[in-house]
C-alpha cells in the first residue's frame, strides 16, 4: 500500500488544477467538455461545483477518479491530485488512489448500487479491492462504515439490498462505501437530489461531518440552497468554463456573473412568490378553449372527499395507503400536496384522476360526479353545495371549513367510510360508483403531467405525433385540422415550430416537459394534475417551467393539482398546501398560512428541513444593471 | 407445444412470487405443471387422430399389406381403436396415470421398453449442448462487449452469423473437419464423453449466437449503469467489475431463454442424432411420425413437454439465486 501514490503530506491543498480541458472525440468531432478550468482544494473544506446539466460538472469531478469515458482527453496545465501529477497516473496507479484516498459518491444510490448485491457485499468490496484480507476485520470495518454513516443497526442493513431500503438509508449506505477505506478527498455528485427535505437535512449534516473530520469535499449540485449550506468555496459552471468562483457567501450574497444572478433568481422561495423566476418571455395564448362541457366553473375544479384506499400486503395484511383524505382545489387556483415518499401522494394522485378505485370517498371534477359512490343526481348536488362553501378561499381557515363540509354532508357525526356509505344509501338508495363509461366524455377536462415525459412518449413517435395523438383520442377535427392545433399547442408552451418534426429523445429535458405540457393541453382541459412536474429539471429550467405553467394558468383559467416534494416549489405555486403523512392530511389550509404559521409539528419539522438560501445582499458591482434580465421585477 | 404457454408458466410464479405464500405459490406451479402436461398430450391426440389414414394400416404392416377384414376387426378390437375417440382418449388418460403408456403399433412391445434407452443420450445430449452455448456466448460478452468499436462489431457479426447458421449445417462441417479429416473426434456412434462433443456442438453454435445476442445487450445495459461506475469508483479493476457486477445481471435474460433453449433442443436433437448417427428421442419422435406410431409419438410429446416443466423449474429456482430481488425471502438471504 505505501507507494509514491496516495500519500499526501498533511495541509498540502489536496487538489491544484490549472486550466484543465477535457474533451472528447465522437464520430462528429471533438466536442470540448471542459475548458480552462481551474481549482484548489484544502483539507476540511468542501467546494461547490454549481450548474445546470451539461456544464461539465460532472467531467470535472470523473477527471478527478480518473474515470472519464475511453473518449476522453484530459489535457491540463497543472492536475494535482493528492501530491500525484494526475495527468501521468497509470489505470493502476489510479485503482490503488480510488477508494482508498479518494471516495466517489454517485447520484442516485438506487442505481449506484449493485441492485443485486448487499449492501455489506458492496462496501467489502472496496476492502478487498485494497488487500484488506482478514475476514473478521473487513466485517467490523463495514460495519463501522455504516454506522460512521449513520446507520442504526448496521448487521442488520449489511444484509440487505439497496433496493429493500428507504431512500435515507440507502443514500448512507452509498457514502459508506465511499468512505469506508478513509479516503482524504470525497467527491459527491449531487449526494442529495431527489431526497425527501428532512432526509436532505439528514445527508447534508453526514457530508458536513465529513468536512469536520479533515477531509476535503468536493460536491455537485444544481441546489443552491444545499450549496449554501455546506459550500466554503462556490464555483460556478457553464458551458464548461468556470464564470465565477469565490466564497460561498461572496458568490451567493454578492454574484458577480449574470448567470450566478440567474440560478439564484431561478431559486423558488417564498420571497418570490407570485414573480417570474426565469427571464424567458411570457407565453400567450390566442385561443380560448371551445370545447363544450359539462364542467361548471362556479363549482370546485376537483374536491375530494374521505377518500379511503388500502392494498393487502404480501403477509395477508392490509395496509391503509390513503385514509380519510379530503381535499378541495378551488377554480383557477392551485392546491399544493406536500408529502414525502410513501405519504399517499402518488396514490391520491390516481384516485383524482379516476385511475384507481377507491375503497371508499367520492370526487367531483368540475361539479360532476368523477369517482365513487353517489349517483350522478345526488353527486350533483353535492358538487354544487360543496362549491357554495368553497375551501381554502385565502384564509387560514380551510381546515375549519373542510371539517363543517365533512359535518354537514355526514349529518354531524360518523365520519370516515361508515359515514360515506350511509350517506351513498340515504341519499340514493344504493351506492352505485361512477364507472369508467360515465367518466369517459369528461376524460378531456383532467389531464395528468408526471415527473418523467419522456417514458410516456412513444420513441418512435415525432413530437408532432405525441400531440396529435392526444387529439385523436379525443376525436377533435380532421388530420388538417390537428396539425394546426398541434402546432398552436407548441406556441403555447413557448416552443419553436421545427421541433414538431423532432422525436422525444432529441429534446432537452425542459423542452420534453414542455410537450408534455403541450400534449396534456390539447384537450382543452379545466384541471392539470402536475406530478413532481419539475422534480427532474435543473433549477433554471424548472424556473421556466413554472413560469410557463403560471402564465397557462392565468390565460386559460386551469386549476392544478401540484404535487411535489420540493417544499421552496409548492410555496412558490401554491393558492392553497394539503400537508399528507403516512396516506392522512397532517394539515391544509392557505400557502400563507401553513408556511408562515404550521400549527403542527411534523410540518414544522418539514419545513425546517429546507435549507434557506442567504439573503442577497445589493449588489455593489458597477454595471450590473439590476432586473434587466426579469421584467416582472422579482425578489430585489 | 406452444412456446407462449411456456412462457406464461414460467413467468407466472416470478411474478406472483410477492404476492403470495411459498405454499401457494407452488400449488399454483403444480396446477400449472399439469395442465401444460395434460394440454400437450390431448392436443397431440387428436391432431393425429386429425390426420388421414387409418392406424390399424400401420398396426398391420403398412400401406403394402392386405390383411384381411376379419384381421382388421380383430386387431381394431385388440388397440380398442372401434371405441368413439372420446373413449379411445379417456382409456388412454386413464392409463398414462398409472404409468403405462401403451404399446408400439410398429413395435408391438410396450412404449417405454422402446423410448426408455433414448431418453438418456437425447438429454445428455441437450444437456451438453446448453453448456456450451453458455460457454461460447459468455466467452464472446466477456471479451469484446464494450472493448472497442473493431472488437464489438466482431463480435456482433460472428453472434448474427453464428445464430443464423443451420443446425445440420454445422453438424455436418464439424463432422467432416473434426472427425473424418482431423480425427479428434468419432464421425458416429453413442460411445462416451467423445462422441458426444461434435453432436452438441452442432446443437450449440447456433444456441449460442441467440444466448450471446441477448446477453451483450444486458451486458452493455449493465456496463452503463451507474453501479459499476461506483465499483470502479472503489478501486476495482475493469476485468473484476465486468465479472462481478455486469455479468450477473447479463445472464438474467439468456437464464429465462435457456428454458425454452433446453425444451427446444431436446425436440431439434433429431438433427445431430440423426447425422452423427446416435440413439435418441429425437430420432424415436421421427420415425413414430412417419411409421405413424401414435403411442410412441404421444409418449414422447409427454416426455418433452415433462422436460420443458422441469427444466423450467429449475431455471426459475436459478434466476432467483441469481435475482435474490424476485424471492419475496430474498431478505433473509
């Protein structure tokens, strides 16, 4: 083990980069990747690489482990890593340094670890990789591993999979095997996307340790407010070069670079709310939908009421996944559901869009009966009555009037599923659920966008072709006729007209949302179920996306269902937040209310999870022309 | 046999597998072991009663022969062949329970004491051929999947044509470049371990273009998954993370192709049996065909569908030894 690599005298910097350039040669040419970049890193200190995808962040880290595609060329006027000229290390030379004093943390610990192998499994093997042969001793030390990592009971945890943890757990089993052989240098790409807030808080505070402990960090992430929290030093990445790069709270207080001032502004948050955070232009739509339907905009666009949903598991039980859930999301409005994975989102999200069956509790669309058991007469009226008492009108208030709507329509007692089935009996005289053929016509008015669009186009099909499809479905006019709708459908969503020719996988991840959007759009519906819509984008492209769904919201009147784990986008989109835990409604009421004034403890413990971004201070450099880039006058 | 039958059968429990008890799931595999028995055999019955001509010839020596009526009566008596066919087929239900698959038209002895030497060297054959295929299509993976575009496109080329190469073809290039100019190996003949090598061969080079063809495709899957950058990222050497990692998750779709590889070659051995002259089921089904032969030819559609069942098992029991994440214990292993 002790070879002129991987010593590192103590308080060198551990890495010296001077204008590094990564390219690589495809069959269309060299493409430059990485130009002029240049960095340092001291021990104990964690630098931030900052920008959205394809801005060579992450071939900047790979070149770092040596692990850059066969393709690449790494060309540098200075690579020091850990004392070694990292430019001349052999692939072996390299393996005795990965692992052993530098640890890797990838993105996405369900697909960084061997699926099929244990966890224990997985950290032994960089114990082994590095000639650790007792037995015994590689067992404690992955043992020690996943305890360092956070890890309750790590003889238990060693056992499993990465699959058959929680999303926590798996993320520190992830950084276990990264750290397991005490490495001086971690490199962490994106170590907390997708994470639920309070198990961000969670990592955020492991990678914090790890900087205590001596080591240096160098992680990648598109989230500014994580960055701020744990970053010493900032460097901001795009088109491959280094924009900016200081002291985190310079950067982040005081950014110098037009495109550092754009992620910021790009960052929703609750000082932001109801601005523009994106500097593309307001889309406009010069069509008002035609479309008759039976949806009636004094009613609420969709209210649910004690809706009940539970699945058997493998051991015979049955598992409550949506219990007593009601909700109201007024016309024109847009009610934010907050939960984290395994809450009953994804599950109530089905249920509104007449997908899955519920065991119990009804939902009106537009006033109209859409799922469950009141007869299409009684419904009626219900969806009218409920629309008299609209919830969630601004006030803090919605929770008291949710619980009288609840009372009135039960008779003041019984609550729940015993209460709804009376209520389906008295009223009708026997609970005949809305069917599929009855939902059909109405289909057009609630239309679903998901976190991934891709997966829902069909690969073969032009973007032209997703869209007219939706048309077809709906048997709206003649192919000419679809064309040209499909065509205006892309205006709509701010995209230009040569991309109708394109297919899906050409498109960036923002455009994909785009039609996706576009496509929900076609039919004209009143209500868009938005599910994790932007959870997959970079922060800039999501601020677009959500000021394009503002500015379609606003012209076309449509109420959105907004789900999301991301707290600082439901605070940004929201009229009116449903807070689910464990498939229950912890707490609802007005966006206001509940982020300024939670009144329960597990939402407060939420939002305190959320890493908040620094107060910008004015910016004091000549030149920088303020709000040049944001004509709605954002949060300066 | 329908190959989608099979199909459904072996995925079916994989799939249940998380829904239910170990008991459940295996009464529901039994369940379904039988009834694709039972489908198999009664579907085969009838089609060869379908076809024109009447067995008692066959009984009787042949289209060439003239036995006269009162013979004819007799012997149709004795097979029970005046019975209606409902009763033909459930008398001969009723005896496959108890193990007796009735007696050789052709032959005039009972059916097992003639297909009963076959069985061996028809599955030994198979069983041989599966093994190397498996050989020749990992051995093609691990050396050129992903090791250069020159290496690949070799490998992608030779798959192709090797999975589109006849069988008999092979069979009779081996034989005439292995055994009759080399001499390595017996042109003919069931004697040991040797005689066995070029026959399976045969069998197995067109196996293994298929095998090797859906194997790199997980392969290269595999190759680009996060994970096994993360085990390069542990210090691993790229030959440790292709064995270790990529290969195990390669070999899952090639194992559930091997179930019907192991039911198919048992059917498709007639080819090698026949030019490298060896005993077999493959040969029996063949002859009973066209002898029409209905008890051997019945016997021997049992006998496949039977191997097809357990090969089946067998290969569903590997893939969740392979796959821990489809047994619903894999936690506790």
């Amino acid at each position: 083990m002790t070879n002129t690599t991987g010593t590192n005298p103590v308080q060198q910097p551990l890495l010296a980069i001077d204008n590094l350039n990564v390219s690589f040669s495809t069959p269309r040419g060299v493409v430059d990747v990485v130009r002029d970049v240049s960095l340092a890193l001291a021990p104990g200190k964690a630098l931030a690489l900052v920008g959205e995808s394809g801005s060579g962040k992450t071939v900047t880290a790979r070149t770092l482990v040596g692990l850059n595609a066969s393709n690449a060329r790494v060309s540098a006027g200075r690579l020091d890593v850990l004392g070694n000229d990292a430019t001349r290390l052999s692939e072996r030379q390299w393996r005795r340094l990965r692992g052993k004093d530098i640890g890797y943390v990838l993105q996405d610990a369900l697909v960084s670890l061997d699926p099929l192998r244990t966890v224990g499994q997985e950290i032994d093997e960089a114990l082994r990789a590095h000639g650790i042969r007792g037995r015994a001793e590689r067992q404690e030390r992955v043992y020690a591993a996943l305890r360092d990592a956070g890890i309750p009971d790590p003889e238990v945890r060693a056992r499993q999979r990465s699959g058959e943890l929680s999303g926590g757990l798996r993320q520190r089993a992830l950084i276990a095997q990264a750290t397991v052989l005490d490495p001086q240098l971690v490199i962490a790409d994106e170590p907390t996307t997708a994470l639920d807030a309070t198990v961000q808080a969670q990592i955020l505070e492991l990678l914090a340790g790890l900087k205590e402990q001596g080591r240096g960090l160098i992680f990648i992430s598109h989230d500014l407010a994580v960055v701020s929290h744990l970053a010493d030093e900032i460097a901001v990445m795009q088109h491959g070069r280094i924009v900016e790069s200081g002291r985190a709270d310079e950067v982040l207080g005081n950014p110098r670079h037009e495109y550092t001032r754009q992620l910021i502004d790009a960052v929703p948050s609750a000082a932001g709310k109801g601005t523009r955070l994106s500097a593309v232009p307001r889309v406009s739509v010069t069509s008002r939908p035609t479309r008759l339907s039976a949806f009636s905009e004094d009613a609420p666009a969709l209210a649910a009421r004690n809706l009940v949903k539970t699945y058997a598991s493998p051991d015979g039980t049955r598992r409550t996944v949506v219990d007593d859930v009601s909700f109201t999301l007024a016309a024109g409005k847009t009610l934010g559901i907050v939960g984290e994975s395994g809450s009953g989102k994804s599950t109530t999200a089905r249920i509104a869009l007449g997908l899955t069956e519920p065991d119990a509790g009804t939902v009106t669309l537009g006033g109209l009966p859409w799922v469950g058991g009141a007869a299409p007469a009684a419904g009626r009226s219900e969806g009218e009555r409920s629309g008299g008492e609209r919830y969630g009108a601004g006030t803090g208030t919605s929770r008291a009037a949710l619980t009288e709507a609840d009372s009135t329509e039960d008779g003041g007692s019984d609550r729940g599923r015993s209460g709804f089935r009376r209520r389906g009996a008295t009223r009708t005289g026997g609970p005949t659920a809305v069917t599929e053929d009855l939902r059909r016509p109405h289909r057009p008015d609630i239309q679903l966008v998901n976190q991934d669009p891709l997966s829902s186009f069909d690969p073969r099909f032009s973007v032209g072709r997703v869209i007219t499809d939706a048309l077809d479905a709906g048997s709206v006019g003649a192919p000419g006729e679809r064309r040209d709708r499909a065509a205006e459908l892309l205006g709509q969503v701010g995209l230009p007209l040569d991309l109708l020719e394109r297919r899906p996988l050409t498109l960036s991840g923002g455009q994909r949302q785009r039609v996706a959007i576009a496509r929900a759009l076609a039919l004209q519906p009143r209500v868009l179920l938005l599910d994790e819509p932007v959870s997959a984008l970079d922060v800039s492209i999501q601020a677009q996306v959500l000021d394009l769904l503002a500015d379609l919201q606003e012209q076309l009147g449509l109420s959105y269902l907004f789900i999301s784990h991301d707290l600082g986008v439901i605070h940004h989109v929201s009229d009116d937040v449903l807070v689910l835990k464990d498939g229950r409604v912890i707490e609802s009421g007005s966006a206001e209310a509940i982020f300024t004034a939670p009144t329960t403890g597990y939402t407060r413990a939420l939002l305190d999870a959320v890493p908040d971004m620094p107060e910008r201070r004015p910016a004091v450099v000549p030149g920088a022309t303020p709000s040049a880039h944001n004509p709605a006058g954002a949060d300066r | 046999m329908s190959t989608s039958s099979l199909d459904s059968l072996s995925a079916a429990p994989r799939t249940t597998a998380t829904a239910g008890t170990a008991g459940k799931v295996i009464a529901k595999r039994a369940a379904g072991s039988l009834f694709v028995l039972w489908a198999a055999v009664t579907l085969t019955f009838f089609v060869l009663r379908l076809t024109p001509g009447d067995p008692i010839t066959a009984i009787l020596g042949g289209a060439g022969s003239s036995p006269s009526p009162e013979t004819v009566a007799a012997v149709r008596a004795e097979y029970g062949l005046d019975q209606p066919v409902l009763v033909q087929y459930l008398s001969y239900l009723g005896n496959l329970l108890t193990g007796d698959f009735g007696v050789s038209y052709i032959f005039k002895v009972p059916v097992l004491e003639i297909i009963g030497p076959q069985i061996l060297p028809t599955l030994q054959l198979a069983g041989l051929a599966l093994v190397f295929a498996w050989v020749i299509a990992l051995a093609f993976t691990l050396l050129t999947v992903g090791r250069g575009r020159v290496l690949d496109g070799a490998g992608r080329a030779v798959e192709v044509f090797f999975a589109s190469l006849p069988q008999f073809w092979v069979g009779i290039m081996l034989a005439v470049v292995f055994a009759v100019t080399l001499g390595w190996f017996p042109v003919a003949g069931n004697d040991g371990f040797r005689s066995l090598v070029l026959p399976a061969l045969s069998l197995a080079v067109p196996l293994a273009g298929f095998i090797a063809q859906v194997t790199r495709s997980s392969f290269e899957d595999a190759l680009a998954q996060p994970f096994v950058l993360s085990a390069r990222a542990r210090g691993l050497s790229d030959t440790a993370v292709r064995i270790t990692h990529a290969l195990r998750h390669a070999i899952l779709p090639g194992l559930t192709l091997s179930a019907w590889a192991v039911g198919s070659l048992v059917s498709s051995a007639v080819v090698a049996e026949v030019i490298f002259a060896r005993p077999g089921l493959g040969r029996s089904l063949v002859d009973a065909i066209v002898n029409r032969d209905l008890p051997i030819t019945l016997a021997v559609v049992f006998l496949i569908a039977a191997v097809y069942i357990l090969v089946n098992l067998v290969v569903d029991v590997l893939y969740r030894v392979v796959d821990p994440r489809t047994n619903p214990k894999g936690s506790a292993a």
